[in-house]
C-alpha cells in the first residue's frame, strides 16, 4: 500500500495554490504606492463612521455599495484605515478569484495545465492587478463570481441542494456587492443549456428547474438592494455614457487594461474553440464572459447606462479561464505529435515548454503597464494631488486656521475628504461655507451653505482648495464665494497650482 501524502505535499499539489500565491504577491507589491483617489476616499469617509451614520446615508446615496461599507465598517475598526489596511482586503478577494479560476479551468478542460495556467494569466492582467490594489467592490465581487462559476459547474456534474446552496450564497455577495454582477446569469444560463445539450440525461433534466430556482434563492438577498439602488441610479451613474457599437467590439481591450494583453488572451483562447476534446466547455467559457458584456449593452443603451470597464471586471475569470484551456488544448495537441519517435516523458516535456513560451507572452505584454498602474497617481483618471496639499497645508498650519474646498456641484471630486485623510492628525482646519458635515446632511458630502458671509467663521487665514490649475483661485469658486474672500482677505497671498487643484492661502494678519 502506496503511503498516504504529507499534509504539505497535499497542499502543494493543489492547482490552485500557486495562482493564489502568485496573486496574492502581485497585489501585495507597492500596494501603498499609489494614492487614494476620490472613490476610495469615498470609501473611507463612509467606512469611518459610525454604524448609524452609516446606515443613514446608505438611504440616500450609495445604497448599491451598502454591503462592502458595511464589510469595511467592520475591518478598519479592527485593521485600522492606512492606505495599506484599506486596499488588503481586495489584494485577498483577488487572490482568491485566482484560486477559482484555476479550479474552474480543471473542472471545464481537465489537468494541471489549464488550471495552473489560467490562474497564472488571471493574475498577469493588468485590471486585475489594478483593482485588486483598490479599497472597492470590484475585486470583491470578481472572486464571488469566480466561486459562483466553480459551484455552477460542480452542481450541473451532481445536482442537490448541497453543491446550490454554496453557489446561492456565492450568487448573492456578489449581487449585494455590485447589481451589475447578476447579468453573469446570462452567461451561466448558456452553460446550463450546452450542459444539457451535451449530457441529454433523465437525471440532468432536473437542471431545467432546480438552476432557475437556485437563481431565484439567490436574488432575494439582493431585492432590498435593488429597490433602494434604483432610486438612486440617475445620480450616481448619470455620467456614464451611452456606450457605442465600437465600444462593445472593444470592450475586451479596456476590459483588460491593455490592449495587446487582451488579444493575446484571445489568441491563447483559439485552440480550445476549434481543436476537438472539450470545445463544448470552451463555448461555454466564451459565453460566460461574453453574454454578461452584451446585455449590460444592451440595457445601457436604452437609458441609463452601465457599461464602464471596472463594473464588468468579474467577467475576466472566464477569460483566463478559456485562455488556460487554449493552452491545455495546445499541450495536448503538441503531446501528441511529440510522442513519435519519443518517450511519453519527453512527449509531455516538449509540450510543457511549448505552454510556458505562450503562458509568458501575455505576461511579458503585461509587465509594462503593470508597472505604470503602481505610479503614485496612477489610480486617478486625473490628477488628485491630494496629499500634496495636505504636506503643504500641515507644513503652514497654525491653529484656526480655515479651509475652503469645491462643494455643492464640484463635490464629486472629494477634494475635502481626500486632503482630511492625508492631514496629521492634530491638523484640523475649520471648514468654511458648510452648513452640515457630511454625517450630518447623510451624504458623501457636506451641505454647502446658502449665506457665505454667514458660513465664513473667523479665523484670520483660509486654505483655499480648488479645482484645476489656475494663478487666480478666486475666479475659479462661486462669485458670492469670491465676494465674501475678497472682502474680507483680499487677494491670496500665496497661490500653489499642484496639477489638478490649486492650493491658495488667504491671510489677513499678513
């Protein structure tokens, strides 16, 4: 009798270690590096604060993110809120989606090929190594869809309600996370029917009811999500534009973050559509990241729409998934042939290193942009000098002064928030035109003050933030705003543009 392994030698066989671990230092690297940007200051500002505080505001603004503030209420009271502390959470769901690929790439095309190496060409993306450093949903809800795809496939091999239960769970998170996640059903829906197609058993004919019921269990978690998110979709999501046909057809390039990453993808994903062995489950794959894309197209072209790169991210496991099973597809065929006139042993040498020469060329696409998505400011679209006013408003501080940043309408930039989070701790200027903080009015955001004279308080000197690059600030805020500054202070004696917001101060005593 063969001895049983050593517990580590088990673990260290699992396909989806490595893709794990592999992730898991990716996103581990320079995770500090790049600054918080407006919606991770979101994040924090609503994170920290109290649990009432919190559930009032999720009913008025935010409710769709309600269950990851929740999630991140909980760990920055144990964790803490650095930069760090804040994105780790993400760097482990990313890790984990990882780990599901992989599992799923085994279940779908067979062997450590096409496990090991769709983990390993998850991880290479750049997206995903991109929100995997980010403190929001999206890697979240990336691996509950990876999970949900695993439990699918285990479910539709032995139904009961055992192998549903986990994927109802599953199915639910994500939906809690982010509703744009439930379109995966498109996707899921097309690998239940292929299932049947190709099994065309009595007992997999339970499939046609227990997979729509198992859907049904898991979306009603999320109902109370979708209520109070579709009162306010028209503002949080009014600046996504309606997405074009060119869009669609390109879809894959933003999706991954770069376009020559993607299309190697692709390429890798061609052997296992037309080579024989498992083409059925590489259609499915195909469809599983194909038809959530195209039916969030097509409800965000007839109102409001939903189409951007980051809300779409968990359709990339299914990518990597067919991609791995390209590779196995490859290894296969090149096995085949390389066993005339060789042993097996050298048969499969040839063919591991055949998979490992096409596993490097989407990573070796990747390294550059990899590299630019660890910048300081790389996680903005533009430029959020936010700790850079914060260094040079704690460098000049003196108690009482004020500070004046963009709100009402330019609220949206966080300005006030993103530079609080980076000010030490004992400096605290005194906001100028608010009427109530941010937990007090229930929104992300202060309530900007109808009377300016009446908001202006007295400190002797005024921070002034505001946005874009400019040499005269107080042509860049309200003219009652303006008014009331120039009254007052005069003109600023000290103007700083920082490339994004400029930082001016007005001094009195000077």
């Amino acid at each position: 009798m063969r001895p049983a392994a050593h517990p580590v030698g088990r673990l260290l066989g699992q396909v989806w270690l490595w893709p794990a671990v592999v992730m898991l230092g990716v996103g581990l690297y320079r995770l500090g590096t790049p600054e918080l940007w407006r919606d991770e200051v979101a994040t924090w500002t609503v994170a920290t604060r109290s649990l009432t505080d919190l559930l009032r505001l999720l009913q008025h603004i935010d409710a769709s993110n309600g269950a990851y503030y929740l999630l991140m209420h909980g760990w920055t009271v144990v964790f803490g809120d650095s930069v760090v502390a804040l994105r780790l959470p993400s760097v482990l769901a990313m890790a984990g989606a990882a780990a599901f690929v992989a599992l799923s790439a085994e279940r779908l095309f067979g062997g450590r090929v096409a496990a090991v190496g769709a983990g390993l060409l998850f991880a290479a993306v750049p997206q995903v190594s991109r929100y995997a450093q980010e403190a929001r949903v999206y890697a979240l809800v990336t691996c509950a869809i990876a999970a949900a795809t695993w439990f699918l496939l285990r479910a539709l091999e032995r139904p009961g309600w055992r192998r549903w239960t986990p994927y109802c769970v599953a199915m639910a998170l994500a939906g809690a996370g982010h509703l744009i996640s439930f379109s995966t059903v498109a996707g899921q829906v097309a690998v239940v029917l292929l299932h049947l197609w190709q099994t065309r058993g009595a007992v997999q004919r339970r499939l046609l009811w227990q997979f729509p019921a198992a859907v049904a269990v898991s979306a009603l978690p999320v109902l109370p999500v979708v209520f109070m998110g579709s009162r306010q979709s028209d503002r949080q999501l009014g600046w996504i534009e309606t997405p074009s046909f060119r869009l669609l057809v390109r879809f894959g390039e933003h999706l991954a973050g770069a376009p020559h990453v993607f299309q190697a993808l692709a390429l890798l994903a061609l052997p296992a559509l037309v080579l024989p062995g498992r083409r059925v489950q590489a259609w499915q794959a195909l469809l599983l990241a194909e038809l959530p894309v195209v039916s969030v197209w097509v409800v965000s072209r007839g109102g409001t729409s939903y189409f951007i790169d980051r809300y779409l991210l968990f359709t990339l496991p299914a990518w990597a998934v067919l991609a791995g099973g390209g590779l196995a597809a490859v290894y296969k065929a090149v096995t085949g042939l390389a066993r005339r006139g060789r042993t097996p042993r050298q048969a499969r040498t040839v063919g591991v290193l055949l998979a490992v020469v096409l596993l490097a060329v989407p990573v070796v696409a990747a390294l550059p942009k990899q590299s630019a998505i660890r910048h300081v400011s790389s996680h903005s679209d533009s430029e959020e000098p936010f700790r850079a006013a914060a260094d040079l408003i704690a460098a000049g501080y003196r108690p009482g002064d004020g500070v004046a940043v963009p709100l009402g309408e330019q609220s949206w930039a966080m300005v006030g928030p993103g530079v609080s989070y980076y000010l030490p701790s004992d400096v605290r200027p005194y906001p100028v035109f608010v009427a109530e903080s941010a937990a007090e009015a229930e929104d992300l955001s202060p309530t900007l003050c109808a009377q300016p004279a009446a908001c202006l308080g007295q400190g002797p000197r005024i921070w002034l933030l505001v946005l874009g690059d400019t040499t005269d600030p107080l042509s860049a805020i309200p003219p009652e705003q303006a008014q009331v500054f120039r009254a007052r202070y005069g003109a600023p004696d000290r103007v700083t543009p920082l490339g994004g917001v400029t930082l001016a101060l007005l001094d009195r005593t000077g």
